[in-house]
C-alpha cells in the first residue's frame, strides 16, 4: 500500500493495522500517528492477542533494516492472509510529506494535550501543590498510574487511584466537597485525563491535575516517596450509585452505545469486524472472576495504551465492569478517541473465569525505550525534553490531519 492508501484507509475508518518492525527505542523516535510498534521477535508470542482476526488487513513497514520479509513470513505463517508493506518504509512515509510522531503511544499522549487545551483542565504547579502539603491544607492527592509505578515512586500523601477507579473512588478517599482533589502520574496524560474525567462526572469538589506530574515535581527540586501502599478504598451503597450514574452520563454525552450478552453475541458473529473484548477492572479484581473471551486491561491504561492493546484502528471494542462506572469512563475516553466502543450491561450474573488470563509474557528489556517518566534516576534534561514534545503535540496533530479525535 502506498503512504496515501494508508492514509486514506485511516481518515475512513477501514480497518487496518499499521505496523512498525522495528525495535521500540527506534520506533520512539519517528513513526505514523496510527502506527502500532511490534519486533520481528516478539509476533509468533503477540500478533493473535492484538490481532483477533486473521482477515485484518496488516500493512508492515521498517526503515531500511531489511526486517518486513521475515516479518511477512511470521504473520502468514500463523494464518493472517492480508499482510502487505507499506511501499517505500518509513522513508516512503517521509518523503510523502506526512508526519512522524516521536515516543510511544503517541496518539493517546496527543489527545491528551487536545484534552486540556479545548477544555482547559485546571492544573496547579509542583511547587504550588508542595505548599499545599506542607501547610497540611485539605487536599487528597490522586496517583492515577498503575499501582507498581505509584509504589515505585509517588508524590508525598499520594493515595493509588489507576485512573478507570477515579469516579468510582475519588469520594472515598475525599468524601468532603470541600477538599481540593488533585490528580498525578508520571508526566502528563493520565493527570489530564484523570482530573477531567472527575470534571466530567460532576464530582462537587475543586479538581485540579499536577502539571508535569512527578516529572514537574522532580524538576522543581522535591523529593518523591517510594515504596508507598496506600490505595483508594472500595466503595458500596449510595456513594457507588451516584458514582454509576455520574460515570454513565459522561458515557452518554461521548456517545458510547451500549449491549446486553445477546448484542456482544451478535457482534461477535460478525466476520467481518475485528472485535476486542476488554475487562477493564484492576488486575485482581479480573483475576478473582471475569467473563470468557474478555483480556484484562485497566481502564487508564487502555487510554494510554490504546495502541498497544488494540493496534487494528476501526475495530470494535467491548468493555465490561461489574459495576459499570469504570467501563462508562473508560469507553467515554475511546469513544472520543475515535473508537466504536460499547460498554456490556450486566453479564456478571453466570458463570465467571477465574485467573490472570493468557497474555503474552511481558516484553524484556531489550530494544526498549527508556521512558523520561519512569524509575528515579532520570536526567533532566531528558524529562524537560520530554515536557516540550508534550507541549507541541496539538500543533503536530493539527499538520497530521487523521486523528477524527472530538472533546465533549
């Protein structure tokens, strides 16, 4: 396919999923907007997880380092009989005018940016927040990451919130209207999508996001906790069903449809349509009961991940929640990311699987790209880097023209 066929199929919204060969550190440094990352390696371990139909059409590319004939072979070899290159590589890519986009999952971190610059999510500063703290003012601090990169390394007072739980639990950790509710990650996109989905929802309190995160926090001289175990409590009664109704409501207004188990058996059915199935609870949540067919992936993460966890842009997703607010959430973000998401009603009632599921053994470290955001001993010239990508990604999609991506 040429650069412009690929172009074409994305501003319609044909399937395709649009691969790059090479390793992830090369792949960070320049890549189409839509483009998934997977090494020749690692596709016999994660092509049939990340791609769920064998008739998808699969357009590959590198940059001259000799690795699409192979990677052709591997993808034909387990059944997938649409696989094409992507005419000229990367450089065809280039030299047609288009831009590339730099780090990893970009699309997301892009969107983000869009987020805050159309709606205008209030932040605060490191220093503001650390003034905050050391006069012990009443705030909650909400670390929207996964809970190992919270435990890793968090901000002081900082209570673990991953970011689909945020609605759901944010009244637990903050039950006064009153308090000031700021929400962190490592960088950028998961405090602006975290502190603007509890705008969405309504929450009666002030909520403002950490700006730069604990990126911010380390340039401005502060010191991060590390080994920290607080985590969001579980919340039942009248304060989960407000966070239902709140969660479901932002869903409306984003458009997200929703389906019983007889509608995901339709769509199912459909060979057409790639369809992923996610479970978007905590990891142990999932692994002590969910439905057959749905992989585990936290909601934040799926957001910021997007990529990574359904690279077949135009494809169907499906979310499923025992409790409904984080799916509502979840899929009110992919829905303004551009995706045909629906969030399962119900379903929880039958028989359930139990375990952490069958993915793919995580990736090693080789080839991989160090993130400025992540561990504690990051250079700062490599995090201020880092925050200047950031700042320049709205420009970047503007000239990019293919991302469909609206704000509610």
């Amino acid at each position: 396919m040429t650069p412009a066929e690929v172009r074409h199929a994305l501003l319609t919204r044909a399937e395709i999923a649009l691969f790059d060969l090479r390793d992830e550190h090369s792949f960070a440094q320049g890549h189409p907007l839509f483009a998934a990352q997977i090494p020749l390696d690692r596709i016999a371990v994660e092509a049939e997880a990340r791609l769920p139909r064998k008739d998808v059409a699969v357009i590959l590319y590198d940059d001259g380092e000799g690795l699409v004939d192979a990677a052709i072979a591997a993808f034909r070899a387990l059944g997938y009989d649409r696989v094409a290159t992507l005419e000229g590589g990367l450089d065809g890519w280039r030299r047609a005018g288009y831009e590339l986009f730099q780090d990893v999952n970009s699309y997301s971190k892009a969107f983000g940016e869009l987020v805050e610059h159309r709606r205008r999510t209030p932040s605060l500063s490191a220093d503001d927040v650390a003034a905050l703290i050391e006069e012990k003012a009443d705030i909650a601090i909400l670390d929207a990451r996964r809970f190992e990169e919270y435990a890793t390394m968090s901000i002081p007072t900082g209570t673990s919130t991953p970011g689909a739980e945020l609605v759901l639990r944010a009244g637990g950790v903050a039950p006064d209207p009153d308090t000031l509710i700021i929400v962190n990650c490592a960088g950028r996109t998961r405090s602006i999508i975290g502190a603007q989905s509890l705008v969405n929802a309504g929450l009666p309190n002030r909520v403002a996001a950490l700006r730069n995160g604990t990126i911010g926090w380390t340039l401005a001289g502060h010191a991060l906790d590390t080994g920290q175990q607080r985590r969001a409590p579980e919340v039942a009664g009248e304060a989960a069903a407000q966070a239902c109704a709140r969660a479901r409501d932002v869903a409306y207004r984003a458009g997200v449809k929703r389906l019983d188990r007889g509608g995901l058996a339709w769509l199912a059915t459909d060979a057409s349509r790639t369809l992923y199935c996610f479970d978007v609870r905590l990891p142990e949540v999932y692994a002590a009961g969910h439905l057959a067919g749905f992989r585990n992936a936290q909601g934040g993460q799926l957001v910021q991940e997007t990529d990574h966890f359904a690279p077949v842009r135009g494809a169907r997703i499906v979310l499923a929640d025992d409790l409904g607010p984080r799916a509502d959430m979840t899929a009110s973000w992919l829905a303004q990311l551009g995706w045909e998401v629906y969030v399962l009603d119900g379903g929880f009632d039958g028989p359930l699987e139990t375990g952490p599921g069958n993915d793919p053994p995580p990736r090693g470290r080789a080839g991989r790209y160090k993130r400025p955001y992540e561990g504690t001993d990051n250079q700062a010239a490599a995090m201020q880097a880092y925050l200047d990508w950031e700042y320049g990604l709205v420009a970047q999609l503007a000239r990019d023209g293919t991302h469909g991506f609206f704000v509610i």
